[in-house]
C-alpha cells in the first residue's frame, strides 16, 4: 500500500468514525486511556515515595565515612 493510499484508507476511517457518535466515543476513550500523562507523573514522583524512609541513628557524615570506607579497588588486569 502506498502513502497515498493508505492517506486516503485513514481519511475514509476517520469519516466513518465521526458520523458514528458510539465509534466515536470509543476511540476517544481509547485515546484517552493511551496517553502517558498519569504514567509520566507517576514515573517523576517515584524518588518522592522514599523520602523519610531511610531509618539510621548516624549521622550524614558517618553514612558518608561508612561508604567511602566501604569502597575497594578494582583489581582486575583488563586489557584494551
């Protein structure tokens, strides 16, 4: 199917879909339920859910002390 035929299938559907209001309805719904707006929210507040949840009686700086004192080096030869 060519561009230029399947423009003229999408404009044909379109037509059939607006002169039926029930058609209609449904594809909007079905549209709506589609967009990414909730997911997109959701997705930009989930750092938000653990705020306050991180339970420790030390301070910043010796969670801080503790991962820096944690940390080892990497001895493997990698060759390039």
């Amino acid at each position: 199917m060519t561009a230029l035929e399947l423009n003229a299938e999408l404009y044909r559907a379109m037509g059939e879909i607006a002169n039926d209001e029930t058609l209609l309805a449904k594809v909007l719904k079905y549209v709506k339920d589609l967009t990414p707006a909730k997911k997109a929210k959701a997705d930009a507040d989930w750092a938000n859910k653990f705020a306050g949840a991180w339970k420790d009686n030390r301070s910043t700086d010796e969670i801080i002390n503790d991962i820096n004192e944690a940390r080892t080096t990497n001895s493997r030869n990698i060759k390039l």
